[in-house]
C-alpha cells in the first residue's frame, strides 16, 4: 500500500501507450483532469479510495478500449457523463461512495457488455432509466442509498443475466414490476426502504435461485402470496413494516433453508402454520405486531436453531409451559401482550446464551422458577402484569 499524495498531473495525458493504471488506495486529491481523453488503449483505469473531488470529465467518453472504470469512494459530485454510454467495451464499472448527483443517464443503456454496475450510495435522483433493459449480460446492479424516485421500470425483466439486483433505500414507488419474475438468475433482490406500493407478485415465485429477498419498509398490500413456496434456497426473507394482510401462507414451510423469517409489523391473522422450521435451520423469526391468534406450533417448540425471536403484540394463546422448549443458541425472545397462560418452565434456565427474555402482560401465574437465575447472560428479565406469586429466587437478587 502506498501514501501517494497531491493531484493527478496533466501530463499524464502523454502516456498514449498506458493499457493499466492503478493508483488506488492512496491520498491523491484534486480534480480527474480532461487530458486522460488522450488515454486512447487504456483498458483498466482504478482510482478509488482516493480524495479526488470534482466532477467526472466528459472526456472519459474517450477511451473507447476501457473495459474496467473504479472511481469509487472519493468525493466526486456532479452527473454522472452520458459519455460514458460510448464505452462499449466497459464490463466493470464501479461509481459507489461518491457525491454524484442528477438522474442515471439514459445512455448507461449501451453498455452491453456490462457485468458488474455499482451506482450506491450516492445522491442520484430521477427514474430509473428503461433503457437498464438492455444490459442483457449485467450480474450486478446496485443503486442502492440514493434519492431515486418513481417506478421500477418493467424494462428490468429484460436483464435476463442479473444474480444480484439492489434499490433499498431510495424513494422508489409504484408496484413492484411482475416482470422480475422473469430474472431466474437472481441470487439476490433488495428493494426495502422504498415506498413501494400494490400487491407483491405471484411472479417472484419464479426465482428459484433466489436466496436473499427483503421486501421490508414499503407500503405493500395483500397477502404473501403462496407461489413463495418455489423459493426453496431462500434463506433470508424480510418482509417486515408493510401493510400486508391474510394469513401467513402455509406454503413457507416448505422454504427448509430458511435462516431469517421477519414478517413483523403487518396486518397479518390467523394461526401460524404448522411445520416452519421443518428444515431445523431458523434463526430469526419475528411475527410481532400483527393481528395473529391460536397456539404457537409444535414445529417452532421444537426449533433448537432460534436466536431471536419475537411474538410479542399479537393475541397467541396457549400453555406457556408447554408451547415452548429448550433452545440452546437462544439470545432474545418477546412473549409480551399475548394471552399465554400457564407456568414458567423452569427449561428456560437451560437457555444459557439468553440476554433478554420477555413475558409482560399474558396470563402467567404460579412462581418464578430459581432456574433462571442460572441465565448468567440475561440482562433484561420483563415478566410484569401478570399473575406471579411467591417470592424472587435468591439466585435472581444477586
């Protein structure tokens, strides 16, 4: 690793023979000068994690045999150049932790033979382009941490290539297009924190490959449709802080890779479905603040992989001592504003990874049983509002 400091010189436009340059990771300031236009046979230019400020000169448009473009993590603003929609040979182009401002320009639609596009976490507005369609050979796409606003463009189920696609955190809104069906690559979708809106599609029931799909922090309506069920390397599903309603469809107990299950915050009803966690994989599952009843299946009593879970302000029911078992990787877990009744068992003393455990305002009665107190990692204990009698265990007031 180098320190190089100060501006890139002007002269570096006589270097007209340059195939590769790289003057990444260092400490090199100033503006990218317009003399790089004479750069003609450059086919790999790396200059992020640098200090370069500035706008991207139009005349990188120039460098027709560019086939890797890295200005990422510096300070550039301004637009991003249409000129750049004249590097047909561009396959990498990294523009992610700048300043870069205004609308994705329409011309990014030429590159072709574009594999990878990082366009995140910058300040570009506007629509996104329908012209991204044509970037047929596109694994990655991120936009991701922007302000784009208005519609996913029904052009993106054109991008028949896309194994990672990503626009969490704009100001994106309208249905989520149908035609993402059509990108059965896709490993990865991440459209949360949007204002998307409308129904979520039976199509992405056809993305079988993908196995990370969060959807959370949106506006969408209706139930989780059953076509979910296709999705069998999911292993990461948020759906959380929508507007979803109807019951959760039984058809998520066929998803066995299923690590990440959070579908809180919702309108969600009904039972929970029998045999989630048949795959014995869950680690998270969050159903809290929905409108959910009936008792807690026997498949999530026995599911020895929970690390977090939350069932707190729904209106489950059933015997506490019996609906719940011994998790050993357990770390936090929210009964609380439910209508459990029963005892505690004394088995959650057997959870020794505990931290936080909740059971505020159910239906418990009886005692509190010493062998929490063998819970030497629990730092939050909530069992208030309910109907425990007895004394505190000693080893609980030390």
């Amino acid at each position: 690793m180098n320190q190089l400091s100060g501006t890139i010189p002007p002269e570096i436009g006589k270097l007209t023979n340059l195939v590769y340059l790289d003057l990444s990771i260092n400490k090199i300031s100033g503006t990218i000068p317009p003399q790089i236009r004479s750069l003609t046979k450059l086919e790999t230019l790396h200059i992020f994690g640098n200090q370069l400020n500035g706008s991207i000169p139009e005349e990188i448009g120039h460098l027709r045999s560019l086939t890797e473009l890295a200005l990422n993590t510096n300070f550039l603003d301004g637009s991003i150049p249409s000129s750049l929609g004249i590097l047909n040979n561009l396959s990498y182009l990294y523009l992610y932790e700048n300043h870069l401002s205004g609308s994705i320009p329409a011309e990014i639609g030429k590159l072709v033979n574009l594999v990878e596009c990082y366009l995140d976490t910058n300040h570009l507005t506007g629509n996104i382009p329908p012209e991204i369609g044509n970037l047929i050979n596109a694994k990655i796409f991120y936009a991701f941490s922007n302000e784009l606003y208005g519609p996913i463009p029904a052009e993106i189920g054109k991008m028949k290539s896309l194994e990672n696609l990503s626009f969490q955190t704009n100001n994106l809104s309208g249905p989520i297009p149908k035609t993402i069906g059509d990108l059965t690559e896709l490993k990865l979708l991440h459209l949360y924190t949007n204002q998307l809106s409308s129904l979520i599609p039976s199509e992405l029931g056809n993305l079988k490959n993908l196995n990370d799909l969060q959807l959370s922090n949106n506006q969408l309506t209706g139930p989780i449709p059953a076509s979910i069920r296709n999705l069998r390397n999911l292993q990461t599903l948020f759906l959380r802080d929508n507007k979803l309603s109807g019951s959760i469809p039984k058809e998520l107990a066929y998803l066995d890779n299923l690590v990440v299950l959070e579908i809180d915050e919702n309108q969600l009803s009904g039972h929970l479905p029998e045999h989630l966690c048949q795959g014995g994989k869950l680690e998270s599952f969050t159903v809290n603040s929905n409108k959910l009843t009936g008792p807690i299946p026997r498949s999530l009593s026995n599911c020895s992989s929970f690390k977090r879970v939350r069932f707190d302000n729904n209106s489950f029911t059933g015997n506490l001592s019996e609906a719940f078992g011994i998790y050993p990787e357990l770390q936090f877990i929210n009964l609380s504003d439910n209508d459990f009744h029963g005892e505690l068992n004394n088995n959650w003393g057997k959870c020794k990874n505990l931290t936080n455990l909740q059971v505020a305002r159910n239906n418990i009665s009886g005692s509190i049983p010493p062998e929490i107190g063998n819970i030497y990692r629990l730092e939050r204990l909530d069992l208030s509002s309910n109907h425990l009698v007895g004394q505190i265990p000693r080893n609980l007031e030390n």
